[in-house]
C-alpha cells in the first residue's frame, strides 16, 4: 500500500517532535542548577531588603 503524503508529513513531525524533546531533555540534565544550597540563601541588609551577597561585616 503506497504511503499518502499526509502520512508521510505525520510520521516527520513526530519525528521531528521527538527530537526537540530529546534535545530539551538533554539540556535540563545538563543544567542542574543549584549543587549547594549556599547557593539559595538569601541575606537581609541593614533596611530590611533581600540581598544574594552577605552585609559587609565592618560596618
């Protein structure tokens, strides 16, 4: 049975889809993100507002 050109077309999109997904996939497990949880705290300075670096010790 010949294939139509819609099935064709259908069978590159899901091929195609299945790709990005990969690709997706693998850039995630790539970027982990956080390793240390020093990395997720959050400092408060002198006016109460959230700083990432902690307040400078000499004043």
């Amino acid at each position: 049975m010949p294939e139509t050109w819609k099935k064709r077309e259908r069978e590159r999109n899901k091929q195609q889809l299945k790709r990005e997904k990969a690709e997706k996939k693998l850039e995630r497990k790539n970027n982990q993100g956080h390793h240390d949880w020093t990395d997720m705290l959050a400092y408060v300075d002198e006016n109460g507002n959230l700083s990432s670096k902690p307040a400078d010790p000499s004043l």
